[in-house]
C-alpha cells in the first residue's frame, strides 16, 4: 500500500474570519487586502460562516476551474489524453501543428 502524506501549513493557509458586523466596520480595508496581498476573509453571521471575500482574479481561475470539470465533453477528452500518453504514444509537433517550427518570442524588457 502506498500512503502519500501532505503537510500543510495552517496558520499560512488560513483566511481571517470576521463577523459581518466587523466586516461592514471595515470593508474597504478588507478590500484592500484581498485586492493588493490575495488575502481571503471568511465571513460569518451568527457564528457561522456565511461567504468569502476573495481577490477579483482567483474568483476567476477559481471559476474557470470548476466549469472545465463540469464540462464532461472536455473531461472526457482528458481522460482520453492522459491514457493516450500514458501508453507511451506520441503526440504531434508545433510544425505538425503549424507547418513551421517553434520560435520562442524574444521576452521584451520593460523599464
């Protein structure tokens, strides 16, 4: 039996948690935070937990995620990508692709 062990660090991974009579106090600090630092804020009401202030961006990914894994077209093409490359097959090159060879573009220095 194989047993994988994860560690995590849970005073880094932990959100704030605030009740939503102080969150209403201080909202645009919050907003700041989860805005400039990627804080995350779970908000209760009456002592439970009632939503999550997150940064604009992670919403995003967050929701890009869950609609790629409730999408069972392309989860099914995954699955069939992964056991593809799992049998040791081959995909297609950039030129395959393309009909010209990879060029990585030059990154642009900025000031």
């Amino acid at each position: 039996m194989t047993r994988i062990v994860v560690i995590i660090d849970y005073e880094a991974a932990m959100a704030k948690t605030l009740s939503l009579s102080e969150v209403k106090t201080r909202l645009p600090e919050l907003v700041a935070g989860v805005q400039e630092r990627e804080e995350e804020v779970v908000v209760t009401k009456n002592g439970r937990p009632a939503a999550i202030l997150i940064n604009i961006d992670e919403y995003a990914r967050l929701k890009g995620t869950l609609d790629m894994l409730s999408n069972p077209v392309l989860m099914k093409q995954i699955g069939k990508s992964r056991a593809f490359y799992k049998a040791g097959k081959k995909g297609l090159s950039f030129d395959d692709v393309f009909g010209e060879p990879f060029t990585p573009v030059k990154k642009r220095r900025t000031a």
